[in-house]
C-alpha cells in the first residue's frame, strides 16, 4: 500500500471519529439544555410564588391595621357607630388585590365598644399558588391588631 493511501484512511477514520463524537455530544447538549431550563423554570416559579405570599402576607396585616385604626374612632361616643359586619365589608373594600372570597374578618369588643374598651380585630386569608402545576395546600395567612378606642 502507498503511504498516500495510508494517510487517507487514516484520515477519513479520524474525521470519521471526530464526527460521531460531536454528533453524541449535540445530543447530549441538547438533552442536558432542556434538563436546565426545567429546573430553571421551577425555580423561578417557585421564587415568584414566594414573593406572591410575602406580598400577600404584608397585606393581611395592613389590612388589620387598618381596620382597627377605622374601628377606634367609631365607638359608641363617636355618633358613626360600626358593627362588625360594617367592619368587614371595609376590609374587603379595601382588599385591593385579593380575591375577597377567601377573606374573613373577625371583629370583637372588649367589653363594649364604648371609649376606654379594647377593639380587636382578625384578617384571615386563605392563601392559593399562583403557579398552576403546583399542587400545595392552601393555608391561612392571618393577622391580628388591637387597639383601644377612642371615640
């Protein structure tokens, strides 16, 4: 055999090889690409749906503030006395971006609502991922304030 025709076959066996292999590893490129971007995606799912119940979680509480800062100055010497449902229907107006069905606001007067008395007041909400494949139980965020009334 001639030595040209040696350093062909050689040749064509290492681009032969040299093929094969990249071809393996677009493979597995590909299949390691898609592996990350699920992960990725979940991830970032996850931290989103972790923002969402931060955020929801700040506004049950103002929202209890608020309500309680509303029932001080509407005791039974202020003349615009509230009743508890009056409370709540306050609370889910002001209940911006929640979705008023899963709320629930429990009011109590300690004794009366008379000035000097105590007003409590409970925010719950029932708390749904955001992220659709995400099968959690929902739980209850809740916050509680107490104040005394004024008025």
């Amino acid at each position: 055999m001639s030595a040209k025709l040696c350093r062909f076959i050689r040749s064509s066996f290492t681009f032969a090889a040299r093929h094969s292999k990249s071809r393996r590893q677009r493979g597995s490129i590909i299949l390691e690409a898609g592996l990350s971007a699920v992960l990725l995606m979940t991830f970032m799912a996850g931290i989103a749906d972790a923002g969402y119940m931060l955020y929801t979680d700040v506004w049950v509480s103002t929202l209890a503030r608020e309500a309680t800062r509303y029932a001080i100055v509407r005791g039974s010497a202020s003349g615009r006395a509230i009743t508890a449902t009056q409370l709540s229907t306050y609370v889910s107006q002001n209940a911006a971006s929640l979705n008023t069905a899963w709320l629930t606001t429990t009011t109590t007067w300690s004794p009366n609502n008379a000035p000097g008395s105590t007003v409590n007041v409970k925010v719950q909400y029932s708390f749904h991922s955001i992220v659709p494949f995400v099968h959690i139980n929902t739980f209850t965020l809740q916050s509680t304030s107490q104040m005394v009334i004024q008025q």
